[in-house]
C-alpha cells in the first residue's frame, strides 16, 4: 500500500514538473524611454542590469523600481543612475529588464 502511494505521489510530482514553464521574459530599453505593461498582464522586476557598449553587464539595484506592476502601467527608465558611472563615458547604454509575470488567483 506504501508502495502504491509513495508511486502515485512521484508520478503527480513529475506531471507537475513537465507542464510547469518558467515565465520569466527579457524586455530591453534605453535610458529615459518607458515599458507598458499590457492590459490583463501583472509583472515583477527580478533584476535590472545596464550594457554598454563594450558588452560588460553591471547589475542595477531593484529599489530603483517597483515591486509589481498591473496593467497600463508604465516602467520608467531613468535617464540616470549611479551604477553608469562604471561604464565607458559615451556608451550607448540599454537596461535589460528581467521580468516574471505573476498569476493573479480569483
């Protein structure tokens, strides 16, 4: 009977495992433009980091942004941020936005 349950239990885990997707995407902007979050669509900033032009990623601190973002809402790049100052002066700076959708319960 153990035997049966403890199968039952590894076979639901392993179903769960298949149909779960990670829903973590990648929006990219520059400094001072703006990201719209889409109607029906409720966003998390997992991290922020700024490129320049020589490829080196520097990551930026999450208290820069909110914690959650609902629909129609715009993130605000900022024009400026203390991290830039690492960078080459005169690189064409992009933010990568790793964003996590989250699921709203009814």
């Amino acid at each position: 009977m153990r035997f049966i349950v403890l199968l039952c239990a590894i076979l639901s885990l392993s179903a769960a495992a298949l149909h779960a997707q990670d829903s973590t995407f990648v929006k990219m902007a520059y400094g001072g433009s703006y990201i719209a979050v889409p109607q029906g669509e409720s966003w998390g900033i997992e991290r922020v980091f700024i490129t320049g032009n020589d490829g080196y990623s520097i990551q930026v601190s999450n208290d820069n942004f909110d914690v959650k973002y609902s629909a129609l809402d715009t993130i605000r790049v900022p024009h400026y941020i203390a991290e830039m100052e690492m960078l080459s002066p005169g690189d064409m700076l992009q933010f990568k936005f790793y964003i996590k959708h989250i699921i709203l319960l009814k």
